[in-house]
C-alpha cells in the first residue's frame, strides 16, 4: 500500500499519540500515532482505466506520522502537549500520502498529511463523535485527569505514576526514561501482567469481603479486566496482559493454581491464535521468558536461598533472579547490553509497586468524579513512585550499568553458553521430580518445595548433580562476567584503547565526534538525538568531563543527545553555532542541569585554544560560524581541532605538523563553495567529519580540495535518506581516503601507532 498520489482517507486513531524521537529535517516535532482506516477513496473495481474513485470501507492498521507545526508544539502544559490534540478513539479524515512499512511489521502503511502542516488539527478534519468516540472519551478523560491529579506528587512521582498507573510514559524525560531502562526497571512502565494480577487480587479481596458468592469471582475479574483495559488502552501488549490475567482468574477459580507451567502454555497458546503477530513482539517474548523463569526455577532458588538468607530476602531475590536470568538472551538484542544491576534494582522497586498500582487505579476511576480525593491517594502513590525514581537513577549512575555485549561470532558464542548453562541449572532442579507411584502420589501434585529439597540433597550428597549444578553456574557466571568485562577490554583494557584520540560515536542517523584531552577528559562534538547512545558512548570511552561541548546547530541530530552527555559528567563549557534566533539557553534539553548552571557561549570565527594535558595535547580554532543564512545547515560551526603525540617523530602527530581534523557539520554545497572561494577553509587536513552524513547536497568540492586521508561518515543504518550519497564515497575512493561509516563500522577510535595514524572499530 504505496502511493505519492494523495488518498482521502478515514480512520480512527485507536491509541495516544507519541513523540518520535527523530525530528524532522527542519527540526520540527513529530507524532506517531496508531489508528485503523475505517474507509478510503480508492480506484473502483470495476472501473478498468481505475479513473473513477470513490470510498470504500475497510479495516487496515495503519501508523500516523505527523508533523507538529512551531507554535503547537510550544503550546500546551506538562499534562496536556500537542499530543493530547490527536486522542485515541476519536474518527478523523484527510489527504495522505502512503508509504509501506517494512515486511514482518502489524501496520499494513504509514501516513503522512498530503498537505503542510496547518494549526490546531495538522491539517486533518474532526469527525462528530460516534458511540464508540464517546464511550473511549470516558477512559480519555480519566487518563488526563489522573495525569493531572499526579502532578501534585514529590520527585519523579508526576512522570513515573501515570506509567506505573496507566502505561502512558508521555510524561517522561528523556533523561528519566533512559535511567529506567538502564537500571532494567522500564518494566515497571508497561502494562503487564503483574498490573492485571495486582487489579484481580483487588477485586478479589473486595468480593471476599463483600461476602459475595463464589460464582461471581470470573464475570467480576472479567469485566475488571476488561474496563481496565479500555482505561490503559487496548493495545497489543496489554490485551496479552490482560489475557494472561484473565487465564489465571479462571484457573483460580477452578482450583487449579499450581498448575502453572500448563497456563503459561494455554496463555501463548490463547495469545497467538488471536493474533500471530504477537509471535514477533518483543514484549510476549519478555513476559513468557520472565514467566517461565519464574514458574520452572523461581521456588527452587527461594528454597535454596532461605537457607542462608531471611525469608524477606529470599523471595524477592529469587523472584528476581529467575525472571532476569531468562529474560537477559532476549533483552540483549533490544537494549545492546546487560543491565548489571537489574536483579538489587528490582528487589528494592518491587515492594514499592503495590502502593502505586492497586491505589492508583483505583485514584484513576475516581480523578473525574472525585478529583480531590484521587488528588490526595495519588499524592501518597507518588512517595513510592519517587522511590522507585530514585533507585532508577541512582542505579543508572552505577560505573558500567548498561555493560555492551560483544558482537561477531564472540557474542554468538557467549549466548549460547549462556542459554545452555540456564538450561542446564533448570533441568538439575527439576529433573528429580518424584514420579506418581502409589496411591499417595496419585492424590497429590508434586510441589517446588519437593523439587528444592531434592536437589540440595544431591549438593549435599557431591553427586553427579551437584557437579552439574557447580559446572551451571560456573558457566553461567563465566558468561555474564565475560559479556561485561570484553567489551570493556576491547576498548579500555588495550594499549590501544588507553591511546585513543579521536571516536566516531555510533548514534545513528546522526553526528558526534570525541577528542580526547586528558585519561577521563574530553571535547565533545556534536551529542547526536539520542541521549541513551550519547551517554553509552562516553560511558564506553571513560569519558568523566567535557572540556568542551560544541553543538554545530540547532538540527536534532546535533543536539538531542546533550542529556546524555551531561549525565554523570562535568562540561565546562558549550559552545554553538547555529541561527541567530536559536538560543540553545532555551531551546536544548540539557537534562537535570539549568542552563543558568552552564557556561554557553556563541562561537566567533578565529576563537582559538589549546587544552588536554602534556599526554593528549590538543588545540581547537573555529573557522567559520555564520548565523544569518536562511537554510540552518549553512549556519553550521566549522573548526579545525589540532591533535599532537608527544611520542610522534614524524607528522602527523608532531608539535611542528599536528594531526588536523575538521568539523564541519552540515555545511552544504554552495556555502561550501563560498568558502572555499574565500579561503575560509584549511587547504589540507588529515581527518575530516563528512557534512550532512555523506548526502549529495554537501557536496564534493570539499573533499577533492581538502584531500582527507580519513573521512568520518557518521550515518544511520538502512536510513531513509540513503545517506551516504554515491557520489560522495565515490569523490573518497577518488582521492584515496580511508572511509569509516557508523552504519557499517559502529563506534571507531582512531589512535597513533608506530608514528601513524590507525583505527580500530569498537562495535559493529
């Protein structure tokens, strides 16, 4: 479903509008948003020259992008951004352009406004509401009232309690979201079916007390699940949610709670004959390995563990530990890492969840018709939400708490160790199973406890099973040890890691560059859009303060990632380019630290300075930083940075001949050839930062001029810009210039090596 021609389409957007985290070229917002077509003007039939068009009804999902013009974006409050103008359950119609989606994806096109954006509406039209509209803007209201209610709390409670609450993380900093994930709490976040379980008790405990008679337990818990679905918003994963919950009420109900494992089976069993699709996402994958790790080891361990430990300890611990250590083989591929510390920061969160989730949701059915009451339980909630902020960003600040796994062929190696060595500890505690045997074992279940007990009598006895248990977590141990420790080594543990003095950061579609000056100091350039990959990278490097942090201009790909920058660091100073009505005071997300608290000063052609200790001398100069061009990449800093090797004897590297590297943003052809034209550019330089990741508008007077011997392209994978142009790797192979790409190298180092200089790729 692809078309440049401009379709009418009717639909209806069935989930919240959020934030993309990539903007649009011109810096302008985005928002995503879900929604079905319920009727489109398409080709008729039986029309064979498909002149004749007319709507027809249908039932597609489809994936809205829109763009947020200026003045909306600005406006609006904490609780209520331009997102909240595009509303779940409400019927919209407009002129789109199509595009497909990419195979193996739910949404059968993408959508964007055929025409500019425009005020209030982004140029689609309100439909009148209908009964399915009216009955959904009864949770709408709900969920915006309890956004409002919680921003009465103390810490993070107004960002974190609407997530923990209703799944709507919208409120969320960058800085906070990225803690959360790192610290392996994002979890907490996201409707699953811990929420639905907490709900169920409720009601279950309320019937009880209520004296109601048995029967009433399933339609109660049935139609609780169902309107608290509809209050979170029936998205895929929190129909799986709410499925697993539903399966367990009726598996209480009918006696049969121990009968775990075999639910979980008739849960994905359930989940996927509603819909394949779930077979690919990633949250069904977490939630049945979490589960499953629970179910087959997670009462064996509590047993193993309360040997030595209190019994408040053990549980959790193992609770803990057997979910993460099932869920780490598919959490790599999705958060790129190990969160080290994800099991104590789970066993401190997870007694603080219950005080937010049942009274929450329960403050969330109230916030429209008792406000001050919600006011009030939410403000409590929210001690136990900043509770469990601050365990997320404490854990966050943890040296390595987001360690890389390696990859190539060594990370595929060490995952298969590290599945075997589960497998292998979980057969060990179940295998001893006893068998139904006589009488007595027909009338009863086998329990965990008899599982646990069996195999602490084969520790005892040093049998063969303990010898496997001992080489299980030998193993398993030796995996994880090694995932966090060989990437480290890679890039710190070598000589040629504690050498590096210059890093192309891969952060995808986008730009920075490191310099370092000193063991722990370093000129940042450019912070990419993502603060999680800028933070990762400078984390990797042992980047501890920033001499320097020079913002090219206002474009989102230069500058989202300052937050990442600055967590956990020092930066002396900022220094831009850029626009002159840009005011990177205002207008930057520099995370928890004010402006105010940061010296930002704009960049004057012929500034210069010399910085870094006697091992990494360094020496910067701005050459050109315009700010009254119409097109902003043309405003973009361009400096030389001047790198000398104490130990060099021949250039480049020499006091006499330093290494030379140039920035030069964004900077486009014909500014370019103003330049040049006006020699406000060096005439040869040994390192060069391509402009605008290699597209064809910045043109190849540069390169053939300035004559690289390395070029930096730092570039987004498959992007859809088809960055780097042809033209410009083909100008490169032309004079013979080393070329490192972000999307094929990952993160790059270049070092001084036998008085030349190397690289080595980090990732990738």
């Amino acid at each position: 479903m692809e078309s440049d021609r401009p379709v009418q389409v009717e639909l209806r957007v069935t989930s919240d509008a959020d934030r993309a985290q990539r903007r649009a070229p011109d810096g302008s917002l985005r928002l995503i948003a879900e929604a079905e077509v319920l009727r489109a003007e398409l080709p008729d039939p039986q029309d064979q020259q498909s002149a004749r068009r007319e709507m027809q009804d249908l039932s597609y999902d489809v994936v809205l992008i829109l763009q947020v013009p200026e003045d909306e974006e600005q406006a609006g409050t904490a609780a209520e951004g331009p997102e909240q103008m595009l509303r779940a359950g409400h019927r919209y119609q407009g002129m789109f352009r199509t595009a497909a989606t990419e195979p193996g994806q739910r949404a059968t096109a993408l959508l964007f406004p055929f025409d500019e954006p425009m005020s209030g509406e982004f140029g689609l039209e309100a439909l009148p509401a209908d009964g399915w509209t009216q009955f959904t803007e009864v949770f709408n209201g709900m969920r915006a009232a309890t956004a409002e209610s919680a921003s009465v709390a103390i810490g993070d409670g107004p960002s974190l309690l609407p997530g923990l609450v209703l799944g709507d993380r919208s409120l969320q900093s960058a800085e906070l979201d990225e803690a959360m994930r790192t610290s392996g709490l994002s979890h907490l976040t996201a409707v699953s079916g811990a929420n639905c379980a907490l709900v169920l008790g409720a009601l279950l405990g309320t019937l009880r007390m209520l004296r109601a008679p048995r029967w009433t337990s399933v339609p109660v818990c049935l139609v609780g699940l169902a309107l608290f679905v509809m209050l979170v918003q029936p998205e895929p994963s929190v129909i799986r949610a709410a499925v697993m919950g539903s399966i367990g009420a009726m598996a209480l109900f009918a006696g049969r709670g121990r009968a775990s494992f075999s639910l979980l089976c008739v849960c994905v069993t359930v989940l996927l004959v509603y819909d394949p699709w779930f077979a690919v996402q990633p949250e069904l994958q977490l939630s049945v390995a979490s589960t499953a790790g629970i179910v087959l080891i997670g009462t064996p361990i509590r047993q193993l563990l309360e040997r030595r430990l209190p019994v408040l300890v053990a549980a959790p611990l193992a609770l803990a530990f057997s979910a993460q250590l099932f869920v780490t083989p598919v959490l790599l591929p999705l958060a790129e890492g190990v969160n080290t510390y994800a099991v104590p920061a789970n066993m401190l969160a997870a007694p603080l969840v219950p005080l937010i989730t049942v009274p929450g949701t329960f403050a969330a059915v109230l916030s429209t018709t008792l406000p001050l009451l919600s006011t009030g339980i939410l403000w409590c909630s929210g001690l136990a939400a900043a509770g469990i902020g601050a365990v997320g960003r404490l854990t966050a600040q943890l040296p390595r708490s987001l360690a890389p796994w390696p990859q190539g062929p060594l990370g595929v190696v060490l995952v298969v160790l590290y599945v075997l060595a589960c497998l292998i500890l979980a057969h060990h505690l179940v295998r001893n199973r006893p068998r139904r045997g006589s009488e007595r074992s027909v009338a009863r279940r086998v329990s965990c406890d008899d599982v646990a007990a069996s195999g602490e009598r084969n520790v005892r006895n040093g049998g063969i099973g303990g010898a496997v248990l001992r080489v299980s977590i030998v193993a398993a141990a030796a995996g994880a040890v090694l995932g966090l420790v060989v990437p480290g080594a890679r890039l710190l543990g070598t000589e040629t890691g504690e050498q590096w003095r210059i890093a192309l950061c891969d952060v995808g579609q986008a730009d920075m560059v490191v310099v370092r000056t000193g063991p722990r100091e370093a000129i940042v350039i450019d912070t990419g859009d993502d603060p999680a990959l800028a933070h990762s990278c400078l984390q990797d490097l042992g980047v501890q303060t920033v001499e320097t942090m020079m913002l090219t201009h206002e474009h989102q790909d230069h500058i989202g990632g300052a937050p990442g920058v600055l967590r956990g660091r020092d930066v002396e100073e900022v220094l831009h380019a850029g626009s002159a009505p840009w005011q990177p005071h205002q207008e930057v997300d520099f995370g928890d630290t004010p402006s105010e608290e940061l010296e930002i000063n704009r960049a004057v052609p012929g500034d210069s300075r010399s910085v870094g200790d006697a091992n990494f001398p360094v020496r910067w100069q701005i050459w050109m930083a315009d700010d009254h061009h119409p097109e902003p990449n043309d405003n973009s800093l361009v400096a030389l940075v001047e790198l000398v090797d104490p130990d060099a004897a021949s250039p480049p590297g020499t006091a006499e001949d330093p290494l030379r590297l140039l920035i030069t943003g964004d900077l486009e052809q014909e500014q370019t050839r103003r330049a040049l034209e006006q020699e406000r550019l060096p005439r040869h330089v040994d390192v060069l930062s391509v402009a605008h990741h290699g597209a064809a508008n910045g043109g190849t007077e540069m390169l053939h001029a300035l004559a690289p011997d390395i070029a930096l392209i730092g570039v987004g994978e498959d992007n859809m810009y088809g960055h780097p142009a042809p033209v410009i790797t083909d100008a490169l192979d032309d004079i013979g210039a080393r070329v490192y790409r972000t999307d094929l190298h990952g993160t790059v180092v270049l070092f001084f090596d036998d008085e030349a200089l190397r690289a080595e790729t980090v990732t990738g």
